[in-house]
C-alpha cells in the first residue's frame, strides 16, 4: 500500500529494515518495489509523450530499476535505461531483474544522452550506502541534477544516508520519493528535506512482525486536544503562571519575544525577569507581561513554570542567575525550560551539570547543534554527524527531555522513541526564532501539559506557525519570529476545535 508518511508514521534504521527482509526472503520484494516505483513514474508521466530516463545502478537498486523499467516498457512508455555496472557482478535478484528486462526487448545505455524527459528515475544506490559516491556516477548524479524533469529517487536518493540524512560526496535532488517497507530517519532530517522532495511510503504488504520503531514523525495532528476545552468559570490562575529569566545587557529582546510567545499561547500570567541594568519597565509592544528584575522573579511563590536562557548571555550575574534557578527548579519542582546561554553556561559548568541532573522534575532542553555539541563535549560536526545520537545521547546524559534544532528537529525522551518534526522551513533561520519556541514550550507546561507532549506539540506548532505564515505571503525571505507567535496561536485554537 502507497501512502505519504503523516503523524506518527514509524521511523526505521538500516538495520532496522534489512532485519525486517530477512524474514520475508521468499517473498517478491523486488518486483514489489519496482511496481510501486512504476506506478509513481507513470502518473507523473501521464501523457507527456515523452520518453523516460531510467538510472540503474550496481547493487539491489539498480535491479529494482530494471523492474520499474520493465513495467513501464510493458505500458507502452518510452524508456531509456542507463547503466554503467558489469552485469555479470550484480546481486542475483538484481541479475535476475536485468535479465527480464533483456528478456522483455529492453537495452541499456553506459553514458547520458541529450533527450527531452518527462521523469528521470534514480535507482543508483539505495540504503546500504556508506562511502562517498565517485568518479561516473557522482557525474551522473549531477546530470540528474541539471535535467530539469521531475525525478523520482527509488526507496532513497542515492548519496543519502538513510540514517542520518547525511550526503556521501554527491546526492541526487528528488522531486519525489518512494521508500519502501518503511520511512527512514535520513529523509527527515539534516540534508534529507533538500533531496527527497513529497515522499511516499510503500510497505510492500509485508507484515513488520513484533518489530517496535525507534522513532516516529511528527506531523500535522500532533496538537490535537493538547489542551481541554477552556470552562466558562475560570480566571488567570486556572491557565498557569510563566517566569521567563534573560535578557542581559544588548539582548532583552530575546526574553520579551520569549514572554509574548508564552502569553499568546494560553499563560494565564507571564513574567519576564530582566538582567539588564537598564532594562525597560514595560513592553509597550505587549503591555500584558509582567516585567520584573531577575531577583523579583525568583522570589515569586506563584509560578507554574520556569524558563531560562533567552537573551542570558554569558557573565558572571548570568551564571549566578543561572545557578539560582537550577537550585529553585530543584527545591520547587517546578517544570524547566533551558534554552540558549543557559545551556552553555551549563556546559562550561561541572557544578551545573550536577544540578541539572539531580533535578527530577519535568525538564527540557532546547540546543541548536553548536550548543548540543559543548554539552556533550563534542564537536558540531559531530552532532550533525549523526544527529539522532546525539539527541538521545543527552536526553540520557542529562535525564531530559530535548529538542535538538534543526532541519528536521529530533525530539528526544529518556526511555521513548525519538521523534522527527516534518513542519518549518527556511525562513525560519533568522534571529529569535528559539526564544519563541521556549515561550511555547513554557506556555504549555504550565498550563499543565505532560512535559514530552508538551515538548513535541511546541517543536510542531512553531513550525507549522512558520508554514502558515509562507502560505499567506509572509516569508520565508523576511520571516521574523515575531510573525510566528500570532499564527501559532492560531493554530493552537484551531487544533482545540478538532
């Protein structure tokens, strides 16, 4: 069955899918995965008239591309096969694929020749991938590039680990992917989101057995009934108390844009606790926030959630501040939210990092890869490197909650599946954007919702916020984070009504 990956779509490695074929090795899987890549071909070809280009490469990808371009031969398409491999050394099912082709009238090309193409299927290397693609097919690859058609990768574009959503060398631009047995993390996340284009998962009617995923997308419906209907009989109280600590010297805007996101999203009450010595009294942008200095704030008895990184930056009151708060949240219980300066203040720390892993309570930490790197004394590089492992490494490390940022942000909770946010988009790399994410995190959790929910609806909303926000002509050139504050609300109470 063909469908498009959607919330709560299984998540599976490498190692993951190869144990899943191991127990169907009788069934046809290769001439399933070739149908379902020819049937995707035919419909995009429609009735163009003009011939389609057919990629197959050395391993079991090329043999599910001589399928496909068999089936399409059979429906009458015209269908140029390029390959450049020794077909005496190809796998036997792939062998066995190349032969029927052969048998079916069908030829093959070694070099690209000039054409006007409808569709241009890549099936050059699939998931096994491990090394940096060379030499004729990295030449290949960047043809399929400059074709100008649309492209269709089969199960992966090739040059994409399907682990990681790294690229090995050279990586094909699919405008459309179908993937087989089951969706892969690498698509998600990192590079894959540039190279898969609309994805569409086939399992190939096998049954995946007792065989758990290790992780799941995020996806629109994630924040459904996140939140109970709203009682007529209610007041500020009812709907939580945030306190946001940041905006040093220079950087108060990152804390009120914090604040106004947790206001927005449903905080009964928001008070934001300044560092800067001439800070403002009022955000007369957003008169409704409490402002307050550092100190105030801690003393607060009332509050429902603590949040501490926007605009902190790295001074000496920063880390005392910084200090206060871990102790607050760990005598007080109260649900955290650690953003930005706060953690790499942390990370600079060996006495924090004790603190912070003493607190029990509910805790989320939200770094961009750089700061991900310095708590877990790593490079970014090596972050991004395998960015799935990395998260879940210092939700471990740390017994936290964490969303690590990114193209495709990975949710992680101790002991959980990890999660992969589908929503967002390149205007969202402008300044700001991770303080409005706190300001929603922390908006949820004090009004009361479970801390992985809340982290996981948070990390969606804002990104659907972001979406909204291009379909209505703001963005993604130009799209601030304070655009994304008011669409997210809106969102939040459309989800309510479903």
């Amino acid at each position: 069955m063909q469908m498009k990956i959607s919330n709560g779509t299984p998540l599976y490695s490498t190692a993951d899918i190869r144990r899943i074929e191991s127990r169907h090795t009788t069934s046809p899987l290769m001439e399933r995965a070739g149908f379902a890549a020819a049937r995707l071909v035919r419909t995009l070809a429609a009735d163009s008239g003009k011939p389609i280009l057919i990629f197959a490469g050395p391993g079991n990808n090329g043999g599910d591309a001589f399928v496909a371009a068999r089936y399409l031969k059979q429906w009458f398409f015209a269908v140029t096969v390029v390959f450049g491999a020794e077909a005496a050394k190809l796998p036997a099912d792939a062998a066995a694929a190349h032969a029927q082709w052969l048998a079916a009238g069908g030829t093959t090309v070694d070099s690209l020749a000039a054409g006007d193409w409808s569709v241009a299927v890549d099936g050059l290397f699939g998931i096994g991938l491990t090394r940096d693609i060379e030499g004729r097919y990295a030449s290949w690859i960047d043809a399929i590039n400059k074709l100008g058609a649309a492209v269709i990768a089969i199960d992966i574009p090739s040059g994409l680990d399907a682990d990681t959503g790294r690229v090995h060398g050279n990586c094909v631009r699919a405008t459309h992917t179908v993937t087989f047995i089951g969706a892969k993390p690498g698509l998600l996340t990192l590079d894959g989101p540039d190279h898969c284009g609309e994805i569409f998962l086939d399992d190939l009617d096998l049954d995946h057995g007792t065989d758990t995923a290790p992780g799941c997308v995020l996806g629109a419906g994630t924040a459904s009934r996140v939140l109970a209907p709203r009682l007529r009989n209610t007041h500020k109280g009812s709907h939580g108390s945030v306190g946001i600590i940041g905006g040093n010297t220079g950087m108060v805007g990152a804390v009120l844009l914090a604040g106004r996101a947790a206001l927005k999203l449903g905080a009964g009450r928001v008070y934001v606790g300044l560092l800067a010595r001439a800070a403002p009294l009022l955000d007369a942008a957003q008169p409704e926030l409490m402002l307050r200095t550092a100190d105030e704030l801690l003393k607060l008895d009332h509050l429902t959630c603590l949040a501490i990184g926007p605009g902190l930056g790295m001074s000496s009151d920063a880390g005392t501040y910084l200090r206060w708060t871990l102790e607050l949240a760990l005598a007080s219980k109260l649900p955290l939210v650690i953003d930005a300066d706060a953690l790499n203040g942390i990370a600079a720390s060996s006495e924090l990092k004790v603190i912070l892993k003493q607190i029990v309570i509910a805790k989320i930490l939200t770094p961009h890869p750089a700061e991900a790197a310095r708590l877990l004394g790593c490079s970014t590089r090596d972050v991004q490197a395998d960015r799935i492992a990395a998260a879940t490494a210092l939700s471990e490390l740390y017994n936290a909650h964490v969303v690590l940022k990114g193209a495709g942000s990975i949710c992680a909770s101790r002991g959980q599946p990890w999660r992969i946010n589908t929503s967002g988009n390149p205007g969202m790399a402008s300044a700001g954007m991770g303080d409005v994410l706190t300001g929603i995190i922390a908006a949820l959790l004090a009004q009361g919702v479970a801390p992985q929910r809340a982290m996981d609806v948070s990390v969606w909303l804002h990104g659907a916020a972001a979406d909204h926000c291009v379909a209505n002509g703001v963005g993604p050139a130009g799209l601030t984070a304070s655009d994304t504050i008011d669409a997210a609300r809106q969102l939040l109470n459309a989800s309510l009504a479903q």
